[in-house]
C-alpha cells in the first residue's frame, strides 16, 4: 500500500504492483490506498496487486469516502 489513510491529499499518477498481506482482524486494505477520506483524491493512478485477508479490500481502494478520478483508474 502506499498510504493507509489518504486524509484531504491528492494521489497523483501512482503505481502499485505486487502483494498487499495483512492478519486476517486488519480492514480497509487497498492495493494503493486503505481509505480515501471526504477531500481527498486518487487520481489517474492504478494497481496490479493481489490483496489478501481483512475487511472491506480492494484492488485500489479499501473504502472510499474521496474522490477517485483520471484515467484509468483501474484495478488490474
């Protein structure tokens, strides 16, 4: 994950690949980010990522209250 929280900031143009692993009690994984927040953006950002264990997951965000923009922004 690059963030666990994205609080009101802006992700811009960000990759992830790989693996995201946590204990199966974690929540809001995301492969780039766990929880957008209200105010905050990802934007034209992707990840190819597996994502493993715990509540409320993702391929790219986990729980998203923010704005997800661009392009793609996909989950591969």
């Amino acid at each position: 994950m690059v963030s666990g929280i994205n609080w009101k900031k802006t992700i811009i143009k960000t990759v992830k690949v790989g693996n995201v692993e946590a204990n199966p009690s974690s929540y809001f994984l995301g492969g780039l980010v766990g929880q957008v927040s209200e105010g905050a953006t990802v934007s034209d950002s992707w990840a190819d990522v597996n994502v493993s264990d715990g509540d409320y997951i993702g391929g790219l965000v986990g729980r998203n209250y923010g704005r997800l923009s661009g392009e793609p922004p996909i989950a591969m």
